[in-house]
C-alpha cells in the first residue's frame, strides 16, 4: 500500500492540519507503509519525502492577513487553493503500482479528478462543517453576518464530496452537516482528534476562589466566528469584576473594538501562548465557537483538567454535566448562567476537571493515526 498525502498547509507545524498531517506521517513510517507528500511547506522533520511550495507557500498567509485587517469580503481561499493547485499540477507525479490512497487536505474538484486518473482511492480530509452550514447560521443574524461565504467555496466543497471515494469527518456535529447536502453517511467516517497524552498536566485544586477569583480562558483567532463577542456580552456583567478572562491567540479588530468600546476590564491578552503550560493558571476553558470542524484546543483544556463550556458546534468530545457543560450558539445569558455556576460551587471545577483529564486520555495522536490508516487499508483492499 502506497499512501499519497496532500497538503494545502505546512506538514508539522502547530495547528490543526498540519500537526494532524505529521502525526500520520510518523505513524505510516512506524509501520514501514511507504508515503509521499505535496505541501505548501514542512517543518524539518517533514521535509523527506516531501515537496513544496518553499517562500511561496508564505503567500496564503499574506492573502488572509489582507481580509482579516483591510477586506473582511474578499475571499482569499479562492486564491489560496488556486496557488496550491498551479504548484500541485507542475510537479512529476509519479505513477506507483499496487494499491494506493491519495488523502487530500483541500477542496480541489481538478486534483480529485486527476488523482482518479492516475488510479488512486482518494480521501478527503474536512476541518470545517460546509459552507451550507454558515449560510444557515447567517440567517439567525440577521443585520449582522457573522460568517463570511462565498458560492466559489459552497461549490466546490459540494462537488468535493460527491467525487470523492471517502469523507473523513473530525466530529459528530461535522458529520450531521455532511449528509445535510444528501452525501451518503455510508462514505463517511467520522475519527475525532487526539492530544499528546505525555504532556497531561494533573492540576493541585489548592486556589482560594472566593478571595482570587476564577480564571477564565480561551484560545483559538479572537474572532466572531469563535463567538468571542459572544462571551464579552456575558464578560460585561459586574459578577465577574473579581475574575479575569485570559483571551489567548490572535484577536481580530472587530474584537478588540468591542473591549475598546464597552471599556471591559480584566482581561488578559498574552498573545501565542504555549497552552500546556498556560492553561495551568486558569480554572475554566470557555469556548462559544458558533462554527467549528473540531476544536483541538478544547482537546488540550481537557488535558489540563480543565472543566470546559462548549458549543455543540465545537465539535467537541464534552459531555454535558460531566465534564463541562454544552451552551447554544449565540446565547450570551446561557453561556453565562454556565460560567456563574463554577463561581457559585467551585467544588465543580475539581470533580469536572478530572473528569476531563479521564474522559480525554481514550483519545491520543496515536490512536488518532491508527483510525485513519485503518481507512487507507479500508480503501485499498
């Protein structure tokens, strides 16, 4: 069995594809199954077998800094799977004998159809619910688009699944989104994600919460497609002026114009944190999103033996009352009533947070890997 991946993202860094994308690698080479990658790029330890995109694979980031900060409009994936497919197209493409599986990690009708061609089964890999879902979304705001589509990205995401041979989905909630647009729930499988089990962090429950306060956090793009906005309209009531809400990743303008605008205190805005270590200060992972795939940060919250508040569109693996509790999308006064109640028995943060860590340990990066192989050899026998 030959295994093709490839990856319209860097191959081992930090982040949702590409440490998904590395974690595989390392378990194909585990188990001597021959691979080969196309990328826009790929950390050191990814760079055999492997060709990309070089400096140019830096242009994605470029396009995308240009709609997060000048044109919240313009639809830089449209570019961005452009570029990825004009590279893709311009290499050698070996022919290899046997059976084998192309896993492509973009929305590309032209590359499926080509791959086809050459003889490979070919699985597409989703980390995100479709387009569709956002449109469905949109319409609960009216006056307010909070989710940016575009009929390019519904079109070819559509097309994607019905010419693909295999949908690998990362959560229920992902899935249930799929079969919406009439795609067989036969051709899918839905593997959810894992978490570095060795980095576990087994928190001393030691903290004087009626004097300190609690610590709230978040991490992930500091954004409305997050439900941020979400979480500082609950932030504005005066029961958490003792507490502090730790907002960790990359914070979009429309963000920090809210907090300028409603002058909110006490929150805390360290940038790019490194969340094992970071998530040992707090006490309450908090995670609105209102569109997901699945959110590999609850993952590690979990880890942490953090209780987490969730969204069913998070995608997550939480289960409501054991080990955090699941809120509405855009239910500010729900997320908060879930919040106040950590604050009113905080004896919930310690019994739900274990929970956390116990309910979190069935899913590791190896496990991970192993499901996702499992569909190769499905495929190719």
């Amino acid at each position: 069995m030959f295994i093709l991946n490839i990856v319209n993202s860097f191959i081992g860094k930090k982040g949702n594809i590409g440490i998904r994308t590395g974690h595989i690698i390392n378990e194909l080479d585990k188990n001597s199954i021959s691979q080969f990658s196309y990328s826009r790029g790929a950390t050191t330890d990814f760079k055999k077998n492997n060709i990309n995109m070089s400096i140019l694979g830096h242009i994605p980031r470029i396009l995308n800094a240009y709609r997060m900060y000048i044109n919240p409009k313009y639809n830089h994936r449209k570019h961005d799977i452009f570029l990825f497919e004009n590279f893709f197209f311009k290499q050698n493409i070996q022919c290899y004998s046997g059976a084998k599986v192309a896993h492509i990690w973009e929305f590309s009708p032209k590359i499926i159809k080509f791959l086809h061609k050459k003889g490979y089964k070919v699985i597409l890999d989703v980390p995100m619910a479709p387009t569709a879902t956002s449109i469905e979304i949109n319409l609960l705001t009216p006056g307010d688009t909070i989710l940016e589509t575009f009929d390019f990205n519904r079109k070819i995401e559509i097309e994607s699944y019905l010419a693909v041979d295999m949908i690998l989905s990362p959560s229920k909630f992902v899935t249930s989104e799929i079969i919406k647009l009439n795609i067989p729930k036969e051709k899918i499988r839905t593997i959810e994600f894992g978490v570095s089990l060795k980095e576990c962090f087994v928190r001393q429950y030691a903290k004087e919460y009626n004097s300190e306060g609690l610590d709230y956090c978040f991490a992930g793009l500091i954004n409305k497609r997050k439900g941020v906005h979400i979480l500082l309209e609950a932030w504005k009531d005066k029961v958490f002026e003792k507490d502090r809400l730790h907002l960790c990743g990359r914070m979009y303008p429309e963000i920090y114009q809210l907090i300028k605008k409603h002058k909110l205190k006490n929150i805390i805005t360290p940038g790019f944190v490194d969340v094992g270590s970071y998530f040992k200060k707090c006490d309450v992972y908090v995670f609105p999103s209102i569109l997901e795939g699945s959110s590999k940060s609850i993952y590690e919250a979990m880890n942490a033996s953090l209780p987490c508040i969730v969204t069913s569109n998070s995608g997550s693996i939480i289960t409501n009352g054991e080990d955090g509790y699941i809120v509405d999308i855009l239910d500010s006064q729900g997320l908060k009533e879930k919040m106040l109640l950590y604050k009113k028995n905080t004896k919930l943060i310690e019994i739900m947070g274990k929970n956390a860590l116990r309910n979190v340990s069935k899913y590791s990066w190896e496990k991970y890997s192993r499901l996702v192989i499992d569909v190769y050899k499905e495929l190719s026998f």
